[in-house]
C-alpha cells in the first residue's frame, strides 16, 4: 500500500542528504575521541572503552530513528521509557560478558552512563531542529502555494454577483418553463458557488457544511452520467456530538473529484463507491472506483492531492492517516482524520 500522508520532497535535506550529515558527524565522533583525547584512554578496561565509545552513536541512531518516531507517533511514553532502559541494560550485559576479568559487575561501571544520556540528549537536539526546520518550510512552501493559487483564481474570477444574478435568472426561467429539475441543479450549483466563494475563506468550517457540499456536488455530477454508471453513496453520521465538529474546508472532494474523472466511462458500465462516516469525533472516508481515464502521473491523484497532504500535515499533524492502493483495475483511497471541535 502506497503511504501518501506525508510530504516526500522539497521541506528537508532528502534521505541520502541526511543519511551523508549523520555518516559525517559519527566520523568526526570517531576521530575526536581516539585522537583528540589520546593518551587518556589508556586507563580504561578495554572492555568498558569500547563499549563507552560505541554506547554514544547506537543510542543516537536508535533513538533518532527507532524509538523517537515509533512512540512519539503513539505518544506512549511509558513505554519509550521502558525501551530505553531495556536498551541500556542490553548494552549492560555486553559489556560486562566480553570483559577479559571476569570480575565485571552490572551497573557498577558508571562512566557508560554519560555515554548514553549525551546519545539521547542530541538525539533529541536533532530531531527537533530537524522538525521544526521541516515546519518552517512546509509553512513556507504552502504560503507559496496560496498566494499562487490566489493569483490563478484571479485570473479566471468573474463579479460573483454578476454570477448569482444570472443564475437566479435561469433558476426563475426553469420554473417558468416547468422545468424542475433544472432549477434544481441551478440551485445546487448556486450553493457549490457560494460555498467555494465564502466559506472556504474559514480555516475551520463544520462538518455538515462540507457534507452537503459533497452531496450537491455528487447530485451535479450524476447529471452527465449514462444509465451504465452507478454511484453508490453511504453517509453515516453516528458521532452525538457532530454539530461541533469542524474541518478545514475542501479536504474531502479532490477525493470526489478523482473518482468522477478517473472512474467513468462513457462507453462501458462503471460502478463507483463513496462512503463518509463521521464517529467518535473523527471522519472516515473511502472511495472505490475502476480506472478508465489516464492516471496521473504521480499515480497519486495529482496536484488535487497533493495539495490535499499537504494541507493535512500543516492542520493535522499526526492526527491523519491517508493512504491509496490500486488492485488490478480498481483503485482505492482510505483517509481518516481526527476532528477538532
């Protein structure tokens, strides 16, 4: 299954570009402890030397990669707690089993202490600097991405009132000619309108309003498919407390969107499948549908996800999980996100 939850490129030094600064600095550890302290070493057990000297690096590493982001994602700290301590006491035993005397006690050679808190103190001196330098420019790089967005929706914008007033026109000449369905679409559309003019400028909406934004928008696009394409949607609202619930506006229909251009096919049967449920303060959404247009390039979505991971890493830092798999003909799409009150 293909993760796409996460910004790949662009906000820090790719993984080989880190993998180079961390082989760099264990080098520069290396040489300053067996030459920059020189004779000093020799009154060590060589034994405890080595382990001493090694403790600092695995420590770093395993805490850097392993412990720090297994746990800090599940926030289970008792049991980070509990690992460290295990890992100390692994490194413990080692020590003591290769000592040449044999007269070794465990946790009676305390120099190896300092050895490993000084691991974990720029392990964790690393990651936050290395987090919040990816903040700062995946802040930077959604900033930019607005004020382009901005500036394409400007080139294309058209008076909004001029809008409305010319779809009221046509919503009364439908009724005039006894065409209900008509104005009822023209009143859908009006509504997607206002709802992408107004309420989108509100960094948290509530859940019923991007809910029936979904709905109008499914309703329209049903309009232009043939009787061999079938849309099954499911809507479950269950959480008691959903009035409160809010979202950041347009998370969920680039998902909508994808399925209705990659999903029909004008000249073949087509089945798509929809489904929102909304409990326990979270909202989850999946979408099912055969691939019968061009995939994009990135076999992400394109740009509409994008946008969309991104989004979901500036307001829902680990409280998101967004994933797309393709078997066979069909493709599928899992996003779950933890809503805000």
């Amino acid at each position: 299954m293909e993760n796409i939850g996460t910004i790949k490129r662009g906000i820090w030094p790719t993984g080989n570009v880190e993998f180079l600064l961390v082989t760099v600095g264990c080098i520069l550890y290396i040489i300053m402890v067996f030459f920059g302290l020189g004779s000093f070493w020799k009154a060590f057990n060589p034994a405890n030397l080595y382990t001493i000297l090694l403790t600092f690096p695995v420590v770093f590493l395993l805490n850097t990669y392993l412990f720090i982001p297994l746990f800090k994602r599940k926030r289970n700290w008792l049991i980070y707690l509990l690992s460290l301590f295990l890992l100390m006491l692994f490194i413990e035993l080692i020590r003591t089993l290769v000592t040449v005397s044999g007269v070794s006690i465990i946790f009676k050679e305390q120099k190896l202490w300092l050895s490993f808190f000084l691991g974990l103190f720029f392990s964790w001196i690393w990651v936050t600097v290395r987090d919040w330098w990816k903040n700062i420019r995946l802040i930077e790089r959604l900033q930019a991405e607005k004020m382009q967005s901005e500036l394409d929706f400007l080139k294309v914008q058209v008076d909004p009132h001029f809008l409305f007033n010319t779809l009221n026109s046509l919503y009364a000449l439908a009724l005039e000619e006894d065409s209900p369905k008509t104005a009822d679409s023209i009143i859908k559309l009006s509504a997607l309108m206002r709802y992408n003019l107004h309420d989108t400028n509100e960094e948290q909406i509530s859940i019923e309003k991007e809910i029936d934004y979904i709905e109008k928008y499914i309703a329209l696009q049903k309009l232009r498919l043939n009787a061999d394409n079938r849309v099954v949607l499911k809507i479950a609202v269950q959480d008691q407390d959903h009035k409160a619930l809010k979202i950041a506006p347009l998370l969920l229909i680039p998902f909508v969107e994808n399925v209705f251009k990659y999903g029909v096919s004008p000249s073949k049967p087509s089945e798509m499948h929809i489904e929102l449920v909304v409990n326990d303060h979270a909202i989850v959404m999946t979408t099912q549908n055969e691939i019968h247009a061009i995939e994009p390039s990135d076999h992400s979505g394109g740009v509409g996800l994008r946008n969309v991971r991104n989004r979901l890493a500036l307001f829902y830092p680990g409280k998101h999980s967004l994933s797309a798999e393709r078997r066979g003909n069909q493709y599928f799409t899992h996003l779950k996100i933890h809503l805000n009150k």
